[in-house]
C-alpha cells in the first residue's frame, strides 16, 4: 500500500516537473519570436598553415545565426571572441559547427589560434 502511494505520489511529481520544464522551454524560446535570420554560412579552408578567408570582414546582423563550415586537414579548434568566448573544435575532412549568434553589434575576431590566424572579423550591426 505504502510502495504504491510513493509510486503514484513519484509519478505526480515527474509530471509536474515535466510540465514545469515545458513552460521553461517556451518562455525561453522567446529570441525565437524575433524575426527570422537566414543562416549565415562562412566556408573556412584550413591547409597546413594557411587558412582562407584570412581576417576578411564579413557584415552579420545580431542575433543572426552564424555556421561555419570547415574544410581542413587536420583537426583544430576555432576561436570566436564573442562574449562569452566559443570554442569550437573541427575534425579533419568537413565540418560544420553547430550555428551561433552574437546579441550585440560590434566587431568579433574569428580565430585559429594553432595557426595564429584571424580568419574572418564578424562586423555584427
Ligand atoms: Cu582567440
């Protein structure tokens, strides 16, 4: 009797907060209201110690959401120097990194900090 009261009174409260979790997704979900961005796509080519593009400045919009695609031949990590600072790691052959956005205008420098390489300065308006 006891065991099948906690089961129900267990069942209750997962519920609950299955349902709490729901509410919080949606109110947090709210940047997904403003307008909708197209993706901004920036291909990188990393071949030994040259990178391309290398430091061009490429104009997004805030809250835009931002993909690198990464072509190279070894593995690496890109440096985004947004705040906070993103770190994402490639592999070699082709990959694209999980999209990004930056939510205030102004410059953000793109790195390799293995090759020592600005690749592209993200002017954020
Ligand atoms: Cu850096």
């Amino acid at each position: 009797m006891i065991r099948r009261a906690l089961a129900a009174l267990t069942l209750v409260a997962c519920t609950a907060g299955l349902t709490a979790c729901g509410d919080d997704d949606s109110s947090g979900d709210g940047s997904g209201d403003s307008k909708e961005l197209p993706t901004k796509t920036i291909n990188v080519t990393v071949s030994g110690d040259s990178v391309t593009p290398n430091g061009d400045r490429v104009d997004v919009k805030v809250d835009q959401p931002i993909e690198l695609v990464v072509k190279a031949d070894a593995e690496g990590e890109i440096h985004v120097h947004s705040d906070p600072e993103k770190e994402l790691e490639y592999g070699a052959g082709t990959t694209t990194l999980p999209p990004f956005t930056i939510d205030k205008p102004g410059i953000v420098e793109v790195e390799s900090h293995a090759l020592e390489k600005t690749i592209v300065q993200l002017e954020v308006k």
